[in-house]
C-alpha cells in the first residue's frame, strides 16, 4: 500500500513538473508573439478628405453656445480633434472620458460632431455633462471628413489641414492620431510599413 502512494506522488509531482514546463514554453510563445503584432491605429476608412489637404471651412450652430468654425487657421496656434459621435453609441459614449483627457494633455480644442435631432442630442449633452464643448449637428461635416462609422475622429492642425482621421475604438486609436501627425505619416499603419522598408 505505501509503495503504491510513494508511486502516485512521484507520479504528481512528475506531472506537476511537466505541467510548470509548458506554462513556461507558453508564456515564452506569448512573449514572442507579442512582439511580432504591429501596433494598430484609428482605421481610416471612408472617402473624404485626405491627409495633407486642408479641411473644409464650416461655420456651424453649436447646440451648447456661440457659432463654431471648423477649418482654417486658428488664432490661438491651436489643432482641433473633431470627435463624431451618437446618442446611441455605447462605445462613443464610454471614450468620452479618454477623449477629454486626451485633448488637456495634447492642448487640443475639441468640437463634438454628430447628426439628428436637437432633442436627442440636448438630452445626450445633460445626461454626459457635455455643456461646455462645442457640440454641432451637421450631416455635411461627416459626409466631408468620409465619417461611415463611429466613433470616428479627425485631428486638424492649426493650418486647418487634416493631419489624422479614422475609426477610434479605444484610447490607443485616439493616440496613434497624434503620434501619426507627430511621425508626419497618414496612420500608424503607414509609419510602420516606412520603418519595415528601411
């Protein structure tokens, strides 16, 4: 009897062992795998305007004060992050919080974008505590800036010249919009098919 319990513990421990080198291989492998993903940015989709050529000008009624105008060169030397953005979104709404962050940190000014009715989106401004940013309505803005989808963002210097602009998901998509504009590349996609290059 006690022959077949010292056999059953070597047995245990034998496999106990065994089990601790495969965690290891496997933490390895994931170690190497990681290394091997490209960072991924805001997926610029759509049709509008490209990188590099100057936004539109828009003057536009703000649902939460005076009258915004969207493109052109700014006075205070300031880019502007346009964030498009729903009512019924639940993953703009949750990125509403990274979103002013971002721009303190940056020293961005930030214009909400949307399209709909009033109504909805005064609501919308209560229940998130959005009453002091620019808040437009205006189907015309998306359809230039080539906005199918949201979240969506677009970053324009203090030119008026679009920079970075994509779908934006979660707070490392909004970043790699500024990293993209201080690389001098497109997207974070392009900055990392010019390094692969080299």
């Amino acid at each position: 009897m006690e022959q077949m319990l010292l056999i059953s513990n070597i047995l245990l421990w034998l496999l106990v062992i065994g089990l601790s080198v495969a965690v290891l291989l496997l933490a390895r492998q994931v170690g190497v795998l990681h290394e091997r993903i490209t960072p991924v940015g805001a997926l610029m989709i759509g049709k509008g305007l490209r990188v590099g050529e100057t936004s539109p000008n828009f003057r536009l009624a703000n649902l939460n004060g005076p009258e915004v105008t969207i493109g052109g060169a700014r006075a205070d030397g300031r880019g502007t992050l346009l964030f498009f953005l729903s009512p019924t979104c639940p993953v703009c709404a949750s990125l509403l919080p990274t979103l002013l962050t971002l721009v303190k940190q940056e020293d961005l000014a930030l214009v909400l974008a949307s399209d709909g009715t009033v109504e909805e989106h005064t609501s919308f401004i209560a229940r998130k505590g959005l009453a002091d940013l620019p808040y437009v309505l205006s189907t015309e803005l998306g359809v230039r800036f080539g906005v199918s989808k949201l979240p969506y963002a677009a970053l324009i210097d203090s030119d008026g010249v679009l920079r970075a602009h994509g779908l934006v998901n979660n707070r490392e998509h909004l970043e790699s919009l500024i990293e993209a504009e201080q690389e001098g590349v497109a997207s974070i996609q392009d900055f990392v098919k010019r390094e692969s290059a080299k």
